[in-house]
C-alpha cells in the first residue's frame, strides 16, 4: 500500500504533462487575426476557400427568370416563353419561344451588362429584369 500514492503521484504527473502539451499545440495552431481574433489555422484555411468559392461562383448561372405570355392575340395560354440565364455581372443569355397556331420560333440573344446589342422585346426585358431582381 505504501506505492499506491506514488503511483497516483506519477499518474498524476504524467496527465499535467500531456495537458501541458495539448495546450501548446492548441496555442501554435492559432493565428492572431488583423482584427484580434484568435482562429486556429485550419479554420482560416477553410474561410480562403469560401471566399475563393464564393468568387468562382459569381461566375454562374444564377440570375434566372421566366416570362410567359401571349405572343398573339387570337392565342390563348401563355404558350410564349422568354428566359434570362445570367450570372452576377449580368452577363449570359435570353431565350424565347414564340408560339404560333402553326409553329414556334426559338430565339437566343447574348446579354451582358443586364443589356443587349440587339433588340430586346417587351418580354425579353421583363425577364432580364426579374432576374436582376430576384
């Protein structure tokens, strides 16, 4: 019985010991931020690629819109369609589809700027500006 407190004693020494050492590690893996913060490295390096996520994805289809009307009076239906596909600079395309009693026609015009070089419809416009709404 006379070594059980030096074996607790030793035990306890060994766990301050590797306490001491898991809060070094903890303490070099964080980095002081320019606004005083304390974020241990791997969280910083996961912030870079959000931010560099987040900029590869201004590059995407996301301003999307859907215009559906009646392309002729004696037609009924909203069978008449234009539809904005365009990224955050406003960059990319309307399509539309005007419907007929005998055919339809598909039109595509390139859009940049949330502009067109060429002539927009009524239609057209709307969908743009939906898009660039919502």
């Amino acid at each position: 019985m006379d070594e059980l407190p030096g074996t607790i004693a030793a035990l306890a020494l060994v766990v301050a010991v590797v306490a001491v050492v898991l809060a070094v590690v903890a303490v070099r893996r964080t980095t002081r931020r320019s606004d005083g913060s304390d974020l241990p490295s791997d969280l910083l390096g996961l912030r870079r690629e959000v931010a560099a996520l987040r900029t590869e994805a201004g590059d995407g289809l996301r301003h999307v819109a859907v215009v559906r009307y009646d392309a002729f009076g004696d037609m009924g239906g909203h069978l008449s369609w234009s539809l904005a596909l365009l990224d955050d600079r406003g960059d990319g395309v309307v399509l539309s589809s005007i419907h007929g009693r005998s055919e339809a026609r598909t039109y595509a015009k390139s859009v940049a700027g949330w502009a067109s070089d060429q002539q927009l419809s009524p239609e057209e416009d709307e969908a743009i500006g939906q898009a660039k709404a919502g």
